[in-house]
C-alpha cells in the first residue's frame, strides 16, 4: 500500500541553464546552454512495497518527476542534494515508526 510519509510545498528550483559536455565530432558547433527555468515544486516521500519514491510535480511548468529509494533516509539525502530541502522542512504526514497519521 502506497502512503505519503512527508511532503512539501512550494520549492523553488532552477532548471536549464547547463552549458554542453557531451562528446562533439570535430567542427562540430557547440549546441547553446539548455534554456533556464524556474519550477515550484510540490514533492512527497511515499513508501511503497519494499522502498521509497520521492515524487515531484511542478506547479507553473510541465516538469514533474520521480526517484525510487531503498530507504526513507536515502529519500530525505537526495531530495536535499537535488532540490536543497534540509530534513527539517518536510512537514511529516505519517510516522515510519508505527504508520499513524499525523495530521
């Protein structure tokens, strides 16, 4: 059974903007910067069978995306490399520990 252990609203992430780095052939003309763009993201923790998935949906752009994780921590790590969301700031929806509700 699918539940949203944490989530959070309204993050705000620049995407685009990274210059070329992949292989050219020679003369090849260097492809200009991905075009930059700010997304506001909502993004939940939901565990599943066996793991983790942050899960993530833009609120003003068509960007939305997901990641599976073994663990809860591992989901909270990556969430704060890629979106810089300390631990602090998810608003806890359910307790791991016994999977009551919070709210």
């Amino acid at each position: 059974m699918d539940r949203v252990l944490r989530e959070v609203k309204g993050v705000s992430v620049a995407f685009g903007g990274q210059h070329h780095s992949a292989w050219l052939p020679e003369g090849a003309t260097i492809p200009p910067p991905m075009p930059s763009r700010t997304a506001i993201l909502d993004i939940q923790i939901i565990q599943q069978d066996g793991g983790f998935m942050t899960v993530w949906e833009s609120q003003n752009t068509q960007d939305s995306s997901d990641g599976w994780y073994l663990t809860l921590e591992d989901a909270l790590q990556a969430a704060e490399r890629l979106f810089g969301i300390p631990s602090g700031a998810w608003v806890v929806i359910a307790d791991l520990a016994n999977l009551s509700l919070v709210k």
